[in-house]
C-alpha cells in the first residue's frame, strides 16, 4: 500500500512549490532554474523517474527551465553507453531539455580554479593519510538517512596545518602527475570536530589515473562529488537543486563550499526518494543484478529501469500518472507495487488492442462444422474506444482452447467446458461438450463440441443459460508465438531487509516462458520497442495488446530470431491494488 501519500494527483501542493514561492517573493532569486543531474555509471530506474518529474515540473511550472548535466567525476565506473542510455530513457517519459545538455567534466578547470581559490584563503589543504587512516582520524557514527548521532570528535590530521604556499605548490604536482595514485589528496579545512562526519575535513580532490570517457587521459585528478555537485549548481545558474532524501546530511557541506568559493548562492532542497516494494532502488544493486547474471541486462523486463519496464510494456504517461499521485514527501517511505500496476492498467485499458491468443493451447474440434469450411467474424479492438474499430477473425471446425478451460472432472462452479456443459465463444457460437479425446498416456489431447448455428455472436436464446465464455483462435490461421510471464523479481516486500544478502529474496518464478502458443493473425505484425531498447538509436512506437481474459502484452524486442514473434506479459487484468483500496 502507499504508506506516504501527498496531495494525489496535485504536484502543485508539494512543500518544494512552497519554498520556491517564498524564494520568490522574498527575491532571494528572480527566477527557477533546476537540474537533473544523473551520475553516468548506470541506467535510470524509477526512482529517477520521480526525481526528474520533479525536477522538470517545478521548472515548468515556474516558467523557468531544467538542465540536464552528467555529474560524471567518477571515471571509473562511468561510461559513455550510460549516457546515451540516459538520454534515451527521458527522452522516451517525454521530457525535452533543449540545448541545455552540460557535463561536470566540462567544469574541471573551474573546479580547479575553486579549489585553488579556497586553498588560499586557508580552507583545504594537502593531506598524505590513507584512506584506512583518514577513516580512523574522522572517527565513526551511527547514521540514518536524516541525521547522525553525536560521535567523539575526530583528530586533525599531521598535515593540517601545512602553508598555504606549500598546499598549492603540492595541488599543482598533484595535477602534474608527479604523485602516485592515494598517496595525497585535496581535503577542506573544516571542523574535526563537528557531530555530522560529512563536515570533518572532507576530501575533494584524490589522486586516479584513469582514462575518462570523455576527458581522456587529461586529467590524473578528479573531484569529488561533494566538491563539484554544488560549484557545477553555481556554474549554471541553478536557484534550486533538488535532491532525495539521503543528501540532507550533505547541506551544510554544500552551503560551506558555495560560501567558501564566493559562487552563485544556489539553494538544495530534500525529498523523500521513491522506494517500490518487491524491488531493490539503487544502481549499485541494480548492477550486481546484471554482472551475476540474475537477468539478462539492464532492460530485462524485471528490473525496475525504465528501459526495463519499457521493454515490459510500461508506457510514459502511465509512470507519469503514478509519480504525480504518490506526491512529493518529506519522510521516506514506501510504496506498494500494486498501485504503480493500477496506473498502468488503467492508462492501456483505454489504447490497448483487444486481440486473442492461447498460451497452453488444448485443440477443440466442432463435430458439425463443415470440414474445411471457414466463417469470418467481427471482433472489437477496444471497447473503450469505439474509434478503434473492429477487426476480421477466423472461425473453422478447429480451435485452439486454454486447457484450463476444460474439466474432466470440474471442481464446484466451473462454468468452463465439461462434458454436457455449454460456452461461449467469444465473438462466435455457443457450442456443448460431447467428449474427448486421450493419448495412451492418458493425457487430453482434444475436446468435442456442437455448435449452434442460431447463437452466433454468442447470445444465447431465451430458455438457454450459459454461465461460461472462454476466448479461443482458429487453428487455420493461427500464428506460433513465444510468451513471456513475468512475475516480481523478489518475493518479498522489502529485499534489503532481511539477513543475509539481497539475493537471496530472489523470486525463482519471476520468469515463466511459453515456447508454443498461438494468437491471431494480426499480432505477426506487431511493433515492438524499436531498437532503443537495447542498443543507440531511437525508441521506436510501439502497440499494446490485451489479450482477452489473460492480460496486457507487448512485442520484445528479441521477436524473430526464431521466426516467432515474442511478447512479454505487462501486467495482468486482476486489480490488486483496487481490492486493497476498498478493504482499506
């Protein structure tokens, strides 16, 4: 369930709005400008859909604008592909920021410039502890993600007290490359003393000699993110940098390295980050999903990234709709995975194409069918949308059923087939069970009906009660697809919760494939999500099926290989999350 719900559907009432209204009309700042800056060292899931809906809606709905900048200060683990993918992924939710595309790597002679600037007024230094010993003389705490008990206070470093002359003739050879990797790095003079570790002596700048995607070999030290986050902010002009939850304790650093590099006053302001019961939210996990092959990449249908739940049948306006209702909140908290379904059904019920298709087909003969004849029938496309129209669908003596559709020997109100019982067809006949047939295994292999010719379109006549209506495809024309059920990737609510790692929460059934169903002719020419998914180029549009009585369904990407196109289960017609409202 949502456990944290904010004003549904109304962005405009959030505590940030408030803010920037207050900012405003105090002329703090004249305008609204903000940023979403994602780190290149991974794909976007979910939880950045939240972060860039608001970061894009408050700029528009302040009549300001919203960069997108790559804080991309980690080249080890960053890469240009991440970009691209990035890029893709909110293009595709459908937000658009013009030629305001900037990079921190841009910035590093700024950066520089700054950190030589507060190196002169006494504020950072050079320092020669190893990361162990800088740890040790910080000292430790027990943290949250809001704030952090009281601690004793830390020791300053040897080296604290080194001149000012000496420090920027250190930093200079530092950039120079005459210093082995770790052995020195850029730290800001602070307080050894202060009760949040983030203010005791940060580091800035350290020692990395690695090649970056974009840089190159240019540069042998690199910022850190605490340092160029807030100067890049100032660099372009942002009024309001709006960040999640666990960057609150990072505020005072922020505001310290505005104040100390005299630079544009911008503003951070906190959110809670989304959290998405039966899934983990963070790149790190995400990535340790991929590397030990417990899916087959970022876009597997499973994980929550966008190109994920793309590839799964996600469409924009349905994350959207899900983003603006949970709000925007102060406190963490979590949210059930059942509403974001709720959103999704309820956006492709009303552009979904009916078609039918059986996934564990049963062959059902009518006995009194001409033996070769065919009939051409009228199905809906959608009910919702009588501007979709109908469609032409086969009718023959021979059938694909579900085999569940058929009992032997039903259990109590089973209204399917069973021998002397009577269905429907949808968009058909009403036909009665005469028998079946069994392999030597004992093992079902068709059902016998009659058909009457005066129930066609399904209506049963007056004196004739027909509980059961069951979907179906004629084995004349019918195509072979592959089909993908996808269930949670974890099975249980919160996977980082529990003892013992993470994985071990994996739901073992989360993949289920169908190698042999059929479905109607028309889905052999099915779009599926273009090449975006899986490699560069554009995401290509895409249609979404219901399949009657199963689900919603897509094309994936990997259709053809075989000759068959594939469809991936988007999610089922069972309204989870309605029955927990009502109960609720």
């Amino acid at each position: 369930m949502v456990t944290e719900l904010n004003s549904p559907g109304a962005i405009g009432s959030d505590f940030i709005s408030e803010y920037i209204k207050e900012d405003l009309a105090s002329g703090r700042f004249s305008n609204v400008h903000t940023r979403f800056p994602p780190e290149p060292n991974g794909w976007l899931h979910i939880g950045h859909c939240k972060a860039f809906y608001i970061d894009f809606t408050m700029a528009e709905r302040f009549g300001g604008k919203c960069n997108l900048r790559f804080d991309d200060t980690n080249p080890e683990k960053e890469d240009i592909s991440y970009v691209e993918a990035i890029k893709r992924d909110i293009a595709w939710m459908g937000y658009d920021w013009d030629d305001r595309e900037y990079y921190a790597s841009d910035y590093y002679e700024y950066l520089y410039e700054l950190a030589v600037k507060i190196i002169k007024k006494g504020k950072a230094y050079i320092d020669d502890l190893t990361d162990a010993q800088m740890s040790e003389y910080r000292g430790t705490a027990v943290a949250d993600k809001n704030n952090i008990t009281e601690t004793p206070p830390g020791r300053n470093s040897p080296w604290r007290d080194r001149p000012v002359e000496e420090n920027l003739d250190l930093f200079a050879r530092m950039r120079a490359g005459e210093f082995p990797d770790g052995a020195k790095t850029l730290r800001a003079k602070i307080d050894m003393a202060h009760p949040n570790l983030v203010m005791r002596d940060p580091v800035m700048y350290r020692i990395r000699r690695q090649t970056h995607y974009r840089t190159g070999d240019t540069w042998c030290i690199y910022p850190m993110y605490d340092f160029q986050h807030p100067l890049s902010d100032a660099k372009e002009g942002i009024t309001h940098s709006l960040c999640s939850l666990e960057y609150e304790i990072h505020r005072p650093l922020y505001e310290w390295f505005i104040r100390e590099a005299e630079v544009f006053p911008s503003r951070q302001i906190e959110f809670a980050r989304l959290n998405l019961s039966r899934t983990v939210m963070s790149k790190r996990w995400l990535l340790k999903l991929v590397l030990d092959k417990h899916v087959s990449g970022w876009d597997d249908p499973r994980m929550p990234t966008i190109a994920g739940l793309r590839r799964r049948g996600y469409t924009p306006q349905a994350i959207r709709n899900f983003v603006s209702r949970i709000g925007i909140a102060k406190t963490d908290s979590m949210v059930d995975i059942a509403f974001l379904e709720y959103c999704l059904r309820e956006d492709l019920n009303k552009h979904a194409r009916r078609v039918m298709a059986v996934l564990k087909p049963l062959k059902l003969i009518i006995e009194n069918w001409n033996e070769s004849g065919t009939e051409s029938l009228e199905a809906v496309n959608n009910p919702e949308d009588p501007s979709a129209g109908t469609r032409p669908i086969t009718f023959s003596r021979e059938l694909w059923i579900e085999q569940d559709d058929f009992a032997e020997n039903p259990p109590p109100k089973y209204f399917r087939l069973f021998p002397g019982n009577s269905v429907r067809l949808r968009y058909a006949y009403i036909v009665t069970c005469t028998g079946f047939d069994k392999d030597a295994a004992g093992n079902i292999t068709a059902v016998r009906c009659t058909y009457d010719p005066a129930t066609k379109g399904g209506n049963a006549p007056d004196n004739k009660k027909v509980k059961g209506t069951i979907h179906w495809v004629s084995a004349s024309d019918a195509i072979p697809l592959e089909v993908r059920l996808y269930d949670y990737l974890f099975s249980v609510d919160r996977p980082m919760d529990s003892d013992g790692d993470f994985t071990d929460n994996l739901n073992p059934h989360s993949l289920e494939i169908i190698h042999h169903a059929w479905g109607e002719p028309c889905l052999a020419g099915a779009q599926g999500s273009g090449t975006g998914d899986r490699g560069s180029g554009q995401v290509g549009e895409r249609i979404h099926y219901q399949f009657e009585r199963l689900g919603y369904f897509t094309r994936d990407p990997d259709s053809g290989r075989d000759g068959r196109p594939v469809f991936n289960k988007t999610v089922g017609l069972r309204d989870t999350w309605a029955k927990i409202a009502r109960q609720g």
